[in-house]
C-alpha cells in the first residue's frame, strides 16, 4: 500500500514513538539483573513511564481520531481498550510495592516476562491495524484539510501531555521511594549496601597485600599463626616465606618467639660448640644407660628380700 501524504497521516508518527519504546523496554527486559534489588526497580519504573504514555497515546486516539471517524461514519468501531494497559500498571506498581526479597523478585520476573510478551503481541498488530485499516478510512471520510487539522491537534496533544505525563511520573517515583523506606531492607538491597560500604572502607581487612606483609614481618610466629585463622586472605599472606625466614625452633620450645634478623647469638654454630653439643650429648646416652642397670638392680634386690621375707 501506498504511504499516505505526511501532513495527513495521523498515526505514522506516534506510531513510531509507540514502537520505538516497545524496542526499548524489550532490550532493558533481557538485560535486567533481577537478583539486583536496584536493577529490578529501575526496570519498573521504566516499564511504568513507558506504559502511562502508551495509555495516553491511546486515549488521544480514541477521542481525536477514532471518536472523531465514528462521528462522520455513524459506526461503532472496536477500537483498542485500555483495560489490558491499566492491568500492567497496576502489575509495575503491585512490583513496586509489594516485592521485597530476591526469591519474589525472581518469581515476579517470570510473571513480569510473559505479560509483557502477551501485550507486545498485540500492541504491535494493533497499531497495524489502525495504519491500514483506519488511515484510509479517514482518508475517505474527511477532507484534505480537515486531516491536516486533525493532525494537528493529535501531535499538540501529544507534545502537551508528554512533560505533563513525565511530571506526574517522577512523583509517582518519589511516593514509591518514600514508601519503600517503611519496608525491610531485602536481602539484595543489604548485600548492595554492605559492598557499597567495602568500597569505601579503610578497615585493615582491606589493605593492600604488599601493606599486609610489612604489617605481618612485625609479628612473632605464634602472632602469624593467629592472623591466619582470621580469614582465607589472612592464611595465604601469613604462609609467605619471607615472614619465615628465621626459624628458630630452639627458642620457641623455651617459650621464646623470636623471629627476627639473626643476632651474635643465633649465627651458625663454629665446630667447638657443635663437639660441645655432641659430648654432652654422649654424656646424656651414658647416664641414662646406667640408670638403666641400677634400676634393673634394685628390682632384682628387692624381690630377694620379699622371698626370705
């Protein structure tokens, strides 16, 4: 079919606004995070703007187009109720309300997806319809110049209503926003929370590793040790080798927990400390053999004096 003459085409202008928001709330529906309390909401709020200008722009068809073809032709058309777009309304507003945790959120979603598929099923055929169906009948029954004006009123209607719409919109925003403060954080919206204050935070938890190790080259290992059961960040940076490099398990028998640079004391040991070492060693073994034999001794001499007993 021929296009119609731009100055007397009523519907091919709105109509690609209509279609350009049906695009644009479809592309945020598949990328909408729903798990995200934040992501959610601005959804429905986009949903509902989007939704009070279709209904407008059905109502300024109705009665600047429609109502005005029914008048000349003398016939009742069907034309499009917006019964179906009070019901999403009414759906975006339930969400804002009454949705609080993530589990509703999920299952709202499902709800959420196959509406909204219903209504753009027949939303985009609708206005179709009214582009091949209603444009040549109002072709047939006005004039050149009455079509001109009728176009005139429909593009001012809509340009009027639009910042009016939008106003009332933002303070539909706020109202919900207030109300929502009254509700129980979900638990999305504290998770969203506690990593906005992480963000922030200065806490030590959230120091740099390399500034965590020149913390932990202060501490004692007993110290270390405690530190890496405070957390799986804490364990890993704990067990770094250079915090280890002096072991001194000697001292730590004796409850001493040094673990700094090496002193005089703690050099390697020269040969006569370790020939030192070795005879007391060799002294420790004889003793200990011999109390062995005296022990073994006494048992023998006490079990002849309790037989002549």
């Amino acid at each position: 079919m021929a296009p119609f003459p731009d100055e007397v085409d009523v519907f091919t202008g709105p109509h690609w606004r209509m279609k350009q928001l049906v695009g644009s709330y479809c592309d945020k529906l598949s990328k909408t995070n729903f798990s995200n309390n934040n992501d959610f909401r601005a959804l429905l709020q986009s949903l509902y703007a989007t939704f009070k200008e279709f209904k407008m722009h059905e109502q300024i068809e109705n009665e600047y187009i429609i109502g005005l073809l029914q008048q000349r032709s003398q016939t009742i058309y069907n034309v499009h109720s917006d019964n179906k777009l009070s019901e999403m309304l009414s759906l975006f507003e339930k969400g804002l309300k009454n949705v609080k945790n993530e589990y509703e959120q999920l299952n709202y979603a499902k709800q959420l997806k196959e509406r909204l598929e219903a209504f753009t099923r027949d939303f985009l055929p609708h206005m179709k319809e009214e582009e091949e169906v209603f444009q040549p009948m109002l072709m047939e029954y006005f004039t050149y110049e009455e079509l001109k004006d009728i176009k005139k009123k429909v593009i001012a209607q809509h340009s009027s209503q639009d910042t009016a719409e939008l106003l009332r919109g933002l303070s539909l925003w706020n109202q919900a926003e207030e109300r929502q403060k009254f509700f129980k954080y979900s638990v999305d919206e504290k998770s969203d929370t506690e990593a906005e204050v992480s963000e922030h935070s200065t806490g030590i938890t959230h120091l740099p590793p390399e500034v965590m190790l020149s913390i932990f080259s202060y501490l004692n290992p007993q110290e270390l040790c405690r530190c890496s059961q405070v957390s799986t960040k804490w364990s890993q940076l704990a067990k770094t080798g250079s915090l280890w490099k002096h072991l001194y398990p000697v001292h730590w028998a004796r409850g001493d927990w040094y673990s700094g640079p090496a002193t005089e004391l703690d050099t390697e040991p020269d040969e006569e400390w370790v020939r030192n070492r070795k005879d007391e060693s060799r002294a420790f073994q004889e003793w200990d053999e011999d109390a062995d034999i005296d022990e073994s001794g006494n048992s023998c001499l006490e079990l002849q004096l309790l037989h002549d007993i």
